[in-house]
C-alpha cells in the first residue's frame, strides 16, 4: 500500500472556525479503541492532575489557616465560610474586578468595530496597495507587546498622559490585538457571495451601506471569535496593567498577585481570593467554550 | 440566511484568501476612485491610526532608545552607538536569562509533545463523558498565568505546603528552601507548573489534529491486521505532524517572551535563576530606569524570536508547504 493520499486542504487536521462542535461518529470506529478498565484509570490521573491544584486552592479557601498548617492534604473540617465572605464584602475584590471587565470589554469593542472595519475593504476592495497594508497588519504578528512595553509605557503615561487609567491600557491591548483579528476575519469576509452584494448595489445599497446591512449581520461566528479571544487574553493579561496601573485602579490579575505577596503567610485567604477571581474567567470558558477552541484552532490554522 | 451565515463560517480556510482580486468591477462613474479611496480611508483608518500609534511608533521608539544611555528624563542626547547592546550581551544575567529561555522552549516541546499526545490519543477513545474530560483537561489553560501561579506558589510552599507534605508522606523531603527557592531545581518547577497550565492547548489542538484524520485508512490498515498502537505509531502520530509542528512552533514562541509567571513564582530568583529575557528588560526598564539597556535587551529579544520563526519555517514548516504541494501533484495526476 503506498502512501495515503489525503486532501492537501485538510492535512494541517485542524477544522475551520464554526465547523468545530465535536461531533458523534454515527459509525463507531473500532480505530478509537473503546474504554477499557486501563484507559478509564489513565482519563481519571489526567484529571486529578489537571484538577487538583484548582480543587485545592477552592477547598483551601474553606479552610483555616490552623487546618492547613495542620494537614495540608486535608479536607475542610469543619467548613469556613470566613475567608470568602471576607473576600466578597472587603471591596477590593469588587474594584479590582470592575476593573477588569471595563478594560476587557473596551478592548474587545475595540478590537471587534476596528477589525471588522479594517478587514471589510481588505477583503472586497480593489484598490492599490491593498496587499501591502494587508502585510502591514500581518507583519504585526510577529511583535508581541513585550518587545515594545518600555516605549509603551512612556508612549502612555508621559505623552498621553493615561497613566492609570481604563483607556491607558486597552487602547494598546486593543492595537496588539489586531493583526490577528484582521487575519481571522478577513476570510470571513472574503466568503461572503459576490451575489449579495450585486444584489444590494443593484437595490441601490452603496458599498458603505452594504457593510453596515448585510456584512455587519453576516459575520457573526467570526466577529464572536475574535471578541472572545480578545476579552479572555485581556482579562488574563498581567504584563501592561502592571505597569501601568496603581491603587484603586488595579485589574484582578495583579490585585491577586499582591495580594498573594502581602499576606503570603495566610494561605486561606490566598486561596479564597483567587478562587473567587478565577470564577469569572471560567464561567465564561464554560459559555463561550465552543467559541474558544474554535479561535484558537483558526488562529492555528491560519 | 443560515445557509449564507454557514458558508461564511465553513469557507474560513487560509485558502480562500487573495483568489479574487479581480472581480470587483472598477467603478467607472467619474470621482469613483476619489469614493474608493475615501471609503477606505473611512474603513480603514481608525484601525491603522490605533496600529501605527501604540505598535508601530512603540517599536521604532525601541530601536531608537536602544541608541542611547537614558534614563527617562530630558531629552535623548547621549548617543552610544552599540554600547547597550554590548553591555547587555556581556552582561552574565542577561546570557543566563537567554538560556533560562531555551532551556523551556527545549523542555516545553520535549514535555508536552508526549504528554499531550498520550493524553490526546486516550481521550480520542470512545470513553464515556469524552466531552466533559475534554472541558477539564483546557481548564489550567484558561486561568490567567498569574491565577496559576499564585496557587501553585501556595501549593510548593516549602515544608507546609500540599506537595511536600505528600512527598514525604512517601519518604521523599523537599529541599528545605522549596522547590522554588532552590536555585537547582526553581527552572524546573517552573518548567512543571508551565506545563500543567499550557498542556490542555496541546491536548486540545492534537485532538482536533486527530479529528481530521480519514477513517477509511485507519480502517484499512485494521482490516489488515494493524493493532491499536500499531495504527497510532504508522498511522494516526504520522499524519499528526503537521498539527504536531504547528504547536511547537507556538510553544516556542511563547517560551521566548515568558515573563507572567517567572515573575509571580520567584521574581527571576532566587540568585537569577529563574530570569527570562522579558523579566530582564522589565527589571532594567521599569526597576533600574536603564531604558536603553532595556530597550537594547528588547531589540535582542525581538531578534532572536525572528530567528527562530525564520529557522522553523525554513527548516520545518516548509516540510509542510512542501508535502502538500507534492501531494496535490500527485492527487492531480492520479
């Protein structure tokens, strides 16, 4: 048998975005193999591995110091619900989450209008010098802000003077984030009929009405995409809002980190807090999870 | 309406793009061209404005401080040529940092490449709950870096902490300052928690890898009597490759830029060896105010992530290009 022949398209083995919810097999492959004894054993290593940290900082945050010192591989005994209420009712918390989500969602808002609006004539315009600033946003992939966060950092505070500030730091995340917006979107765009558009310039749609009636609607799955990418890597950024915002204006991720250094020594309390700050990240995974692993598997692919 | 929403979606694929520049009609009413450009102007320029301000003019202001010995204040005078870049290729904590770098871009790959697999081609099973092991298993990757580490910070807690008091139950003692305040084993644990944080992508990305695998060759090989391992190792691993080299390539270029975690595990410590490039030029820049020796390291840092993608494309990644190209020809000619 010589080699397999496979669809040069198809052997990256990475599906398209929105082509991705794991689907049955109507014919059960024997190639899978099924679940043997053997196999469950090693699924439930891989989660204990995977899980354990996360458990145990949730159950940490149960616990009193005492119980940990005491028993570290222990279970609450009894429960304590102290930790949490302390977290939820002591206002940082609640500061530095506010935070966090008004820097996401404005650079997500950016992200996705400037994107989308940026990809639209790269995609169904012919004009000169097309390519070229395609490229430009392309070759932006290959800096990642860290290269450039000394300057950024005096761009920032000194000359625009948005030192701790919400806007300070999307509006750089936002620019970051747009090379691979573009690049994910610009196909989408692309795939949209020619007929659509004969059709509404034909009803007398100009072009610029034609983005805002039909492209705008139709690009829903890849505007998704690029939104929820762009919200988790701001929510989780750590680097930028480091160096850029102090005091009340902290975002979770560094509130978390300081608060992990200032009371090292009180390990319950470490871990109530950052139980509680991860819950928004992975509420989201869970609503948006589809969303995620098609993201990230176009962002691969393209 | 679903069904153009559908296409839309399903025709995302890298080779759609530049097929068509053609059919736009040129619009032939006079002050058309003037409307074009107009419209793109409109379209384009908020983007580009936003790109060019806080990407384009950060980087070139990078390459331009790192020209200078600067220390933040009054204008830039003292020109020293290449002196930063000297001082930082000299100086031992920047080289050492360099091969903290490759040592996890090394360690990474050679880790998570098994590991992800393994957990990849058990999952791929028909097990029961497959869906919920497969939302588990991508947990670790969506938690912030800095979420990670401060737990797994209170989990290596020397003595006291969970990991060492199990170690020992079975016999084992921790080192006395921590795994992570030794400096033989600190890169290490970092290389571990890194791991655990950024396998489920792995895992995630093969799965879908293994996924696109036609099932008429697996099929055909176990009409021939090709065990289940037989048909992974001769079969499934080998059209995995290209999903394979894909990964690493990111791995690896993140391994290059990393800061978030080395910095909330040890800060680059204990006696600098857990640095990072990154952790280097953000302790110069924003610690010491060395602005030009950290944008030197920053202009090194970039240099050094071009090479690598450059390698990789030309020494790897073009196997790829070049495979598919071979494999259309022959598809075509068949």
């Amino acid at each position: 048998m010589s080699r397999p022949l496979i669809d040069p398209d198809r052997d990256l083995g990475v599906p398209a975005p929105g082509d991705l919810r794991p689907r049955k097999r109507p014919r059960p492959s024997a190639a899978q193999g099924g679940g043997s004894p053997l196999v469950y054993v090693g699924a439930l290593v891989v989660v204990a591995l995977t899980l354990g940290p996360v458990l145990y900082a949730v159950l940490g945050g149960f616990r009193t110091n005492a119980q940990i010192a005491e028993s570290p591989a222990g279970l609450p005994d009894p429960w304590v619900l102290d930790n949490y209420r302390r977290v939820l009712t002591g206002g940082t918390f609640w500061r530095y989450a506010l935070n966090s989500a008004a820097v996401a969602v404005i650079t997500t808002a950016l992200v996705v209008v400037l994107g989308l609006m940026a990809a639209y004539p790269l995609a169904r315009y012919r004009f000169r010098g097309r390519e070229t600033l395609y490229v430009a946003f392309l070759v932006g992939l290959l800096f990642p802000a860290t290269v450039a966060i000394i300057p950024l950092f005096i761009l920032v505070t000194r000359d625009l003077q948005m030192g701790n500030t919400w806007w300070g730091v999307a509006l750089p995340q936002a620019a970051f984030a747009l090379p691979i917006t573009v690049v994910i979107l610009r196909p989408f765009l692309m795939a949209i009929p020619d007929e659509l558009e004969e059709a509404a310039l034909m009803d007398g749609a100009s072009r610029v009405g034609f983005f805002f009636r039909v492209v705008v609607p139709l690009s829903g799955p890849g505007t998704v995409t690029v939104g929820v990418l762009a919200f988790v890597a701001s929510w989780n950024a750590y680097l930028l809002p480091l160096l850029l915002l102090q005091g009340d204006m902290k975002t979770l991720p560094l509130g978390v980190a300081d608060y992990s250094s200032q009371y090292s020594s009180d390990a319950a309390g470490v871990f109530a807090f950052t139980t509680v700050a991860m819950i928004p990240a992975l509420v989201f995974f869970l609503a948006m999870q589809q969303r995620i692993v098609g993201g990230l598997q176009g962002a691969v692919k393209g | 309406m679903t069904v153009s929403t559908d296409r839309a979606a399903g025709a995302a694929a890298p080779s759609a793009p530049a097929a068509h520049p053609g059919r736009r009609r040129r619009s032939g009413a006079p002050g058309g061209a003037l409307r074009t450009a107009l419209e793109v102007l409109f379209f384009v320029g908020p983007a580009l404005a936003l790109f060019l301000v806080f990407v384009v003019w950060p980087i070139i202001r990078a390459a331009q401080f790192s020209l200078y010995r600067w220390k933040g204040f009054g204008p830039l005078t003292d020109f020293v040529g290449l002196d930063n870049y000297s001082t930082v290729l000299h100086n031992e904590v920047f080289t050492d940092a360099f091969t903290h770098n490759l040592f996890i871009v090394v360690g990474s790959v050679l880790l998570q490449m098994p590991l992800g697999l393994a957990i990849a081609l058990l999952l791929n099973r028909r097990i029961r709950g497959q869906g919920l092991l497969r939302t588990i298993v991508f947990v670790p990757y969506v938690l912030a870096e800095v979420i990670a580490s401060v737990v797994w910070l209170q989990l290596l807690q020397p003595e006291y902490g969970v990991i060492d008091s199990l170690l020992s139950s079975v016999g084992i003692a921790g080192p006395e300052q921590g795994w992570l305040g030794t400096p033989d084993y600190a890169l290490w644990t970092v290389l571990v928690v890194l791991t655990w944080k950024y396998l489920g992508l792995a895992v995630l990305l093969f799965l879908a890898g293994l996924q696109g695998i036609p099932t008429d060759v697996v099929e055909a090989a176990q009409i021939d009597g090709a065990s289940w391992w037989q048909v992974q190792r001769w079969i499934t691993i080998p059209l995995l490759g290209p999903t394979l080299r894909v990964w690493a390539f990111l791995s690896m270029i993140g391994s290059l830029q990393l800061f978030d975690m080395v910095w909330v595990l040890t800060g680059g410590g204990p006696a600098n060896s857990t640095t990072s490039m990154a952790t280097f030029l953000v302790t110069e820049g924003t610690k010491r105010h060395n602005y030009g020796i950290a944008a030197a390291a920053s202009v090194i840092l970039f240099v050094v992530a071009l090479v690598f993608a450059l390698l990789y494309q030309l020494l790897v990644l073009r196997r790829d290009t070049h495979d598919r190209t071979r494999l259309a020809r022959a598809g075509g000619g068949a």
